[in-house]
C-alpha cells in the first residue's frame, strides 16, 4: 500500500465508473444483439483478501478472464472491458488469456467504451438488432416527449417555529422520555 491518501478514493470513483460503464454495456447488448444470441458478464476483479483468493483458486477460477462473453450461432466473442485509466493496461493473465482464446478459434478483443464493444461486435459478424446511435436518438426522442422531472422538496423544511423538522423530531422525541 502506498502512503498516499488519496489513493483508496482514486480506486472507489474509478470502480463506480467501470459499474456504471458495465452497466451501459448491459442495456446495449440487451438490446442490441439478436435475440438467439446468450451474452453474460463476469465479476471476477482482484479478491479482497488470501482467503477468498485462495477459495477462488480452489473452485478453479482463473485470472485473466475477460469481462464480457457474446455467443451466436458459433461465433464466440470475449471482451476485455476497460475503463481507460491509469491501471487499463492488460495483465500477464489477461494477454495469457486472450492468446489462448484466440489459438483455440475464439474472437477476443479490447473495449475501453461502448462504442468499441459495438464495433468488435460487428467486426467478428454478428448482426445488431440496433446501433447504439439508434439507441441514443431512441431515448432523446422519448425524453423529450416526457414531462420535466418535478424537483424535489428542499431538505430542512420549516416547522411553523422555525425549526427544521428534524430539530422538531429531536426536541419531541426528547420529550416523550
């Protein structure tokens, strides 16, 4: 571990953009692929501790796996997703990995957004239901046809004392005691 103490929230924001970035890719391959085509996403990332690591090992899960698996019609695709950062470069187990799926007469290829997924995806001939364009202009269309989102209520509404309701909620639970 390094001394640097802004290290723990550089990994935490760039893990939340890899879900968010993941989940984006769910609702494109959902929609996009055809509909006989399986695709799933593997959760593998680094164990959090030896004990899980070793349980992993033991159950004969490998390092390396790539993050997305699209199959149709005998055309298998693996996807190694990355966020483009820092640390995106490919590990040992991961070109490992890739160089065997390939040798064995798999597609594999590198994503670092959405669009690059679309294209491995037409690059190895499965046909798309919709772009990912489409897609977008899709959900413009249907946001503009939709009413404006009300905002909110203000946090901190006045109780008619001038207090915050939740001061009034401390002062009258105090009281029941």
């Amino acid at each position: 571990m390094t001394d640097d103490p802004d290290e723990p929230t550089a990994r935490r924001k760039n893990a939340q953009r890899e879900w968010r970035s993941q989940e984006v890719d769910k609702h494109f391959l959902d929609r996009g692929l055809p509909e006989d085509a399986y695709w799933t996403a593997f959760d593998q990332g680094r164990a959090p501790n030896r004990i899980i690591g070793a349980l992993r090992k033991k159950r004969g899960m490998k390092s390396g796996i790539p993050d997305l698996f699209i199959l149709w019609r005998g055309i298998s695709l693996w996807i190694e997703r990355k966020v483009v950062a820092a640390d995106s470069e490919l590990g040992t187990n991961q070109r490992l990995t890739a160089q065997r799926l390939i040798a064995n007469g798999h597609f594999w290829a590198r994503a670092n957004n959405t669009e690059e997924v679309e294209a491995a995806i037409r690059k190895v001939g499965i046909p798309l239901r919709a772009t990912l364009g489409e897609i977008r202009q899709r959900i413009e269309a249907q946001n503009e046809r939709l009413p404006a989102k009300r905002k909110k209520a203000a946090r901190g509404i006045k109780a008619d004392n001038g207090m915050s309701m939740a001061q009034y909620r401390r002062l009258n639970s105090r009281q029941l005691i």
